[in-house]
C-alpha cells in the first residue's frame, strides 16, 4: 500500500480529509513538537484508527506532506506518484 493509499483509506474510513486531521489536531494542541505517542493515541482512540493508517496520518500531522522518495514512481505496490502527498481529497487528486 503506498503512503497515499493510507490517506485515501483514512479518509474513507472516517470522512476527513488529511488537511482536515491536521486542523483538528492543531486544535488539540498538536504540533510539530509533539510526540508521536500522543498523536497515534488519540488518532486510534477518537477515530478508531488502525496502528498503520495513523502513523501515516501522525506523520504528515507532525512533520507535514513531504515524503522518502524512495518508492516514488516505482512499480511496487508502495509506489508514489510524487514525494508530497496530497491532502485535500482523494477525490480531488491529480495524480489519479
């Protein structure tokens, strides 16, 4: 599953957009100081999230949509498009 397929799979799941999470955990008090401990905690407890979905979510939460480019454009199932997510709706993507 790619970095993005977690995003898109998230967002499916709860309805919320990536750029949206990151707005509400800003409301939380979450920033780019926070441990990831808190963050994936309150992802799982509130959202019901699994253990991979939100370390994606607290990744990009934390440390914002830049990525590894290491599986970008490669022909593996953890292949990327680009290194910078994309956060504003699976729907809306253009690089679907």
């Amino acid at each position: 599953m790619s970095f993005q397929a977690y995003l898109d799979k998230v967002e499916t799941q709860t309805g919320l957009t990536p750029r949206q999470f990151i707005e509400l955990a800003r409301a939380q008090g979450f920033d780019e100081g926070t441990k990831s401990t808190a963050v994936l905690t309150w992802l799982k407890q509130e959202y019901g999230l699994g253990h991979g979905h939100a370390q994606a979510m607290t990744h990009v939460i934390l440390k914002g949509p830049k990525i590894s480019d290491k599986h970008v454009g490669t022909a593996g199932s953890h292949s990327d498009a680009s290194d910078t997510l994309w956060l504003d709706g699976k729907d809306s993507n253009p690089h679907r």
